[in-house]
C-alpha cells in the first residue's frame, strides 16, 4: 500500500516543479511600456479633414490641434511617434498649397516634426524638398525647415544639408544649412571632420571674395562679386562659427582663426572628448 506524501516531500517536489516552469517575459520597459494613445487615430483623421477643406478655414483649428499633437512626445509609445510623424508629413502634401504668407500651418507641422526625433527625419526631408514650396517665396519656411530637419538629428540627412549650406543660392538657405549641422554633435567623428572641413573651405571662399576690393574703373563691367559675397557672409558666419563651435569644441570667431586652426589640427579631436585607444 502506498504511503502518502509527507508535507516535507511534497513541499520539495512543489519547488522542484516551480524551478523547472518557464520564466515569465519580463515587462517592457522605457518607452515600448507606454501604452498606445487610443485617441491618437481620431486625432489624425481630424487633422487630415481639417488641412483637405477646399476653403482652408479649417487651419486655425488645425494649427492648435498641431500644437496639442506635439506636446511632450517623449511620453508616448514609439508606434505612435511614428504614426503621429507621418501624420505630420502628410500636413506638407495634402490639400491646397497655402500661400507663403498664411502657410503657419506648415510651420506648426514641421516644429512638431522637429521634436520627434530621427523617425521625422525622414518626413521633413520629403516636405523641404517637396516641389510645392519651390517657389522663392517659400524661402523662409524652408530655412525654419530645414532647422528643424536637423533638430531630429537624423543623421542620413547631413550630407544634404551640408550640400544645402555649401551651395545654395539662397543665403538664407545656406545660413539654414549650416545651422541645422550643429544639432549633430554627437555623429561619428569622421563625418565631424567631413563638415568641419568643408564648411571651412566654403567659409573661406566667400571669405576671399568678400575681401576683394570693390572696381574702381568706371569704364569696366559692373562686378557684384564682392557686394553678394560680403551679403552672403553677413547672413551665414554667425550661424556656421556657432555650429563649428558646436561640433569642434573651439570657439573662434573669425575665418583666418579657423583656417589657421585646421590647418595646424587637420585630425582634430573635440575639445573634452576621450581618444579611443588603438588596441
């Protein structure tokens, strides 16, 4: 006859047991542990009707709704940071193009964008190159863009504002650029020294030809070189010292300074940053 399990054998075979069961999954934490904004698919639909109306009567309530989308993104779940980033994106291609004079709620979008991160990289980009704001009246909106392009600090856009900075013939654009570059300050160290570079070598072109003298011939063909050289560099040097500053650890001020600079520290390090060791 089998005898009944003693409390001190039963007790051994219920730990037994329980060591031997699966874990269960942790819960998530950081960001993926926020749950989802259940209002958030209404809020988008909402914008979307508001941008479509023919009459654009709808962008004052949209610019608000805008405003309230953008709050505090770092709260909420990264699927719907996505989602609100698209949603964004499309306030750049849906409906009527507002005119350059009443286009706020562009400027609301890409503010919001902006505050997202590197997933609104990739909307901003498309929207800033996008054909409807071609027109050089779109300008300025362009150059708080492509700011704000930078602010998410989506690395895979450097080269184009870099581009942007270097080339443009808008010098307002070119200030924008160069702005937009100091917000990566923490990009690998390569591509620092890629902007660093180049930005210089632009900085001192329009440098030479601002500080060639005006013509003096009356009889000769009317040189503007000089003129739109110093405008040119009247609207970027604040902005590009600021972001060379930025990404170098130096504060210099002046284009010789950082020529002179460069050239003496072409393989530079920023100022408090920690070299890696050769194993």
């Amino acid at each position: 006859m089998d005898r009944p399990l003693s409390i001190v054998a039963f007790a051994l075979l219920c730990a037994v047991g329980a060591a031997q069961a699966p874990a269960a999954p942790a819960a998530p934490a950081g960001p993926a542990a926020i749950p989802l904004d259940p209002d958030l698919p209404d809020q988008l639909k909402q914008l979307k009707a508001m941008i479509a109306d023919p009459k654009m009567e709808e962008d004052f309530r949209a610019v608000t709704l805008i405003q309230k989308l953008g709050i505090e993104p770092e709260k909420r779940n990264p699927k719907d940071v996505e989602k609100l980033a698209k949603g964004l994106g499309d306030v750049f291609k849906t409906g009527k193009v507002r005119p350059a004079g009443s286009a706020h709620i562009y400027s609301e979008a890409s503010k919001a964008l902006g505050k997202l991160g590197e997933v609104a990289g990739k909307e901003l980009a498309k929207a800033v190159t996008d054909n409807r704001l071609k027109d050089k009246d779109y300008v300025p909106l362009r150059a708080q863009m492509m700011v704000d392009l930078g602010r998410t600090r989506d690395e895979k856009q450097i080269d184009w504002l870099l581009d942007m900075a270097r080339t443009s013939p808008h010098n307002d654009i070119m200030a924008a650029g160069g702005e937009a570059l100091g917000f990566f300050e923490n990009a690998d160290l390569k591509k620092k020294r890629e902007v660093v570079d180049r930005l210089i070598k632009r900085y001192g072109e329009l440098h030479g030809k601002a500080t060639q003298p005006d013509p003096t011939d009356p009889g000769a063909p009317v040189d503007f070189t000089p003129q739109n050289a110093r405008e040119t560099l009247n609207k970027v040097e604040g902005k590009w010292t600021a972001t060379l500053s930025t990404l170098t650890g130096q504060n210099f001020t002046s284009f010789m300074e950082w020529q002179r600079w460069l050239n003496k520290t072409p393989n530079w390090t920023p100022r408090g940053a920690t070299k890696k060791k050769t194993p």
